[in-house]
C-alpha cells in the first residue's frame, strides 16, 4: 500500500483550510462568519488563518471581515 500523507483528523483539517482559502478568495468573511460556516470554533478558525499567512498566504483584514490578497503555490 501507498504512503499515508494525513491521519484522518489532519485530513479534515487540511481540507478546511483549503475550503477557508477558497471562502476568503471570493469576498471577506469574519471569524464569526467562518466558524458558523465550517462549524468550528472562533478560536479553530484563528489557528487556521495562522496556519494559512505560515504558509504565505496573505490575509489581511478589514472592515467587512478578513480576505485572501494573495498567495503563490510553491513546489514541495
């Protein structure tokens, strides 16, 4: 059998991150917004936005909540 690359916890919480990306690409959403919408707590969805600027996504935050201003996929 193949490698496994995520244990099944780091599955959902790498499929939430990326699904938080695609959110804040399309226009700003809050925390509070974001936790509702993903069914998590505020303070998940504060490590996720960390986890995502570690990852040099830029997210800054606004008025109407935060947004993805840019990012770059790098290679591995």
């Amino acid at each position: 059998m193949g490698e496994v690359l995520f244990k099944p916890n780091q599955r959902q919480v790498a499929w939430r991150v990326l699904r938080i990306v695609i959110t804040l690409r399309k226009s700003p959403r809050t925390v509070k917004q974001l936790a509702a919408l993903f069914g998590v707590d505020k303070r998940t969805i504060y490590r996720d936005l960390n986890f995502i600027k570690d990852a040099g996504v830029r997210v800054e935050k606004d008025k109407d909540g935060f947004m993805v201003v840019r990012y770059k996929i790098t290679e591995l």
